[in-house]
C-alpha cells in the first residue's frame, strides 16, 4: 500500500516509528485489557470488580502500559489525519504538536491518577 | 518538511492506480475506525475517572446506565472497531516491512479473518447481555 508508506515523507520518522511501536504494545496490552473486561467479567463490571482486578500488579502494569501506549497512539493518529488535510504553516504545526503533547501528557497523569483510587 | 495534502496523495495514488478496491476501502475504514476510538478513548478515561472523581457509587450508577441492551451492542462494535484497527494495522505494518506486497489482498482477508474470529469469541459473550 502506497498510501501508508508515502506516510514516512510527510510526518517526520520518529512519529512514524513511534506510531509502529506502540501500534504493536497497545496489540498485546487491550487484547488483555479486553479479555480481562468484556470475556471474564462480561457482566460482572463495578467499583469492587476493577479493585479486584487492579489489586494483581501485573494487571495494573498492563493498563497503566496500555494507558501510555495508546495516548500516544490516538493523538499522533489524530496529527497523521490533520497533516492529511493540511495543516500549513510552520507555527501552526508546531502550536498544534505542542497542544497534542500538553493534551497527551494530561490524559496519562489524569488516568493514573484516577486508576490509583484502587491501588492506594 | 514539505507538506503533501490528502487530495495531492490521492491523486498521485490514482495514478499509480493504487486508491481504489480493497486498499483504498481499507485504508479509509482504518481512519474512520481510528477517529472514532481515539474519540472513545478520552470518554473511557473521564468515566473510569469518576471512580476517583464522584466515588464508587457514581462509577457503578454509570455501569448500570451501561447495561442497557442498545448501549452493550454500541460496546461490542467499539470491540469490533478495536479488531479491525489492530488486523489491518498488523496488514500496515506488514507491507511497511515489505512483507507480502504481492498478495496484499489475501493479506488482508487472512487478517479480517483472524478479526472476525477473535470477534466472534466476545460475540458468544456478548449476545447474552445485548439479546
């Protein structure tokens, strides 16, 4: 496919990059997230049963890796489709990666700090 | 950095003949899909916030608003949006590496069958709570 490979040229490298390598990390982490959440305990979701699930550490590393990894992925996501329809400018660009990585870096200390009411 | 709008894209796609059939359809069912789960993402993160945020008995009120049939089948297509953005993702990062570029179609009907056969295991899951 030409399209996502002409991708490379207009997005920078590292985005691209970074874009594969949590694509692959959100894969393994929602697969869990979604088996623990909508398989085992389809039907069963409240307060008690997130504690429950957070209390095995494994668990809360998964999703606190997931949190991170698809933060990252959602908004540069979101960057990809708004240089698709082009953003021009060189300061427009920048305002925006800077509003990306403020709103990114917020949701992440926000989640965490909503998932750590089950931890503490 | 030199920046190549959508519009230019698709027309040096035409010409090459690669924006049409399966690729193109893909390619946009992926943006699409992308969107709408970076969309839900954020809603995900402010309502399991209100565990923290209203305390547990307005986290479990919201469950319980989530329980509706309507609402748990809205849930299983954010699942099925999760299956397709992953496979054809798989399919992206495939032909980035520069693996099966010929047979790109099959490629990507083995990946929507790996889906649909992930899907239908939530499905069996599911259809108890939306029926």
């Amino acid at each position: 496919m030409r399209t996502e490979t002409l991708d490379r040229s207009r997005g920078g490298m590292w985005p691209w990059l970074g874009q594969r390598v949590t694509a692959v990390v959100v894969i393994v982490t929602i697969m869990v997230h979604l088996v623990l959440t909508h398989y085992v305990a389809i039907g069963e979701l409240s307060y008690d049963n997130i504690g429950e699930r957070l209390a095995a550490g494994a668990v809360l590393a998964n999703d606190v890796l997931l949190l991170l990894a698809v933060v990252f992925h959602a908004l540069n996501g979101v960057r990809m489709v708004v240089l698709d329809w082009g953003l021009s400018g060189r300061g427009a660009r920048r305002g925006f990666d800077v509003f990306l990585w403020v709103a990114g870096i917020f949701a992440v200390v926000y989640g965490i700090w909503a998932l750590w009411v089950w931890v503490s | 950095m030199r920046v190549v709008s959508a519009k230019d894209r698709e027309t040096a796609n035409i010409g090459t003949g690669l924006w049409k059939g399966i690729g193109m359809w893909a390619w946009m069912l992926f943006r699409l899909s992308g969107l709408i789960l970076a969309a839900y993402l954020f809603v995900h993160i402010w309502v399991i916030s209100q565990g923290r945020v209203g305390g547990p008995d307005s986290l479990d009120s919201l469950f319980e608003f989530f329980d509706h049939p309507f609402l748990v089948f809205l849930d299983f297509m954010l699942v099925a949006a999760v299956l397709f953005h992953a496979l054809n993702g798989v399919r992206v990062i495939l032909m980035d590496l520069g693996v099966g570029i010929r047979r790109h179609k099959a490629v990507f009907w083995i990946c929507m069958a790996v889906a649909a056969g992930v899907l239908w295991l939530f499905a069996y899951k599911a259809i108890p709570f939306i029926l």
